[in-house]
C-alpha cells in the first residue's frame, strides 16, 4: 500500500488512493506520495516513508 502525507498538516495515512478530504485537517488537500521505493528504507513492501520526501515535503509548506 501507499503512504500518503497531506501537504497542509503533515497527516501521513496507508492507502491505496488518497482521500479527497483529510481526516485530520479536514481540507481538501493535495496528497503527496512518501513511500519509501530505495532499499536504504526498507523498499515498498516495508510500509516505511521515504524520510528525504518527507521531509522535503514538511519543508515546502513552511
């Protein structure tokens, strides 16, 4: 399954598609996709986030 982090609050679900609205902010938000897909992580079976896109991600909306 996919991780997905709400690019407004930073609420990071599993999910095969996002949600329209985020349950924890919710807004209608765009959601950005942050599993992991390197082996440095775990791969995408791992259920692990990719913390470079997360972070990128958490920097942007400041």
């Amino acid at each position: 399954m996919t991780m997905w982090k709400c690019n407004k609050c930073g609420y990071t679900l599993q999910a095969l598609t996002p949600p329209e609205t985020c349950p924890s902010c919710k807004e209608k938000c765009e959601f950005l996709d942050v599993t992991c897909y390197i082996p440095e992580c775990g791969g995408p079976d791992s259920g692990n986030v990719n913390p470079q896109i997360f972070q990128e991600s958490y920097k942007s909306q400041k």
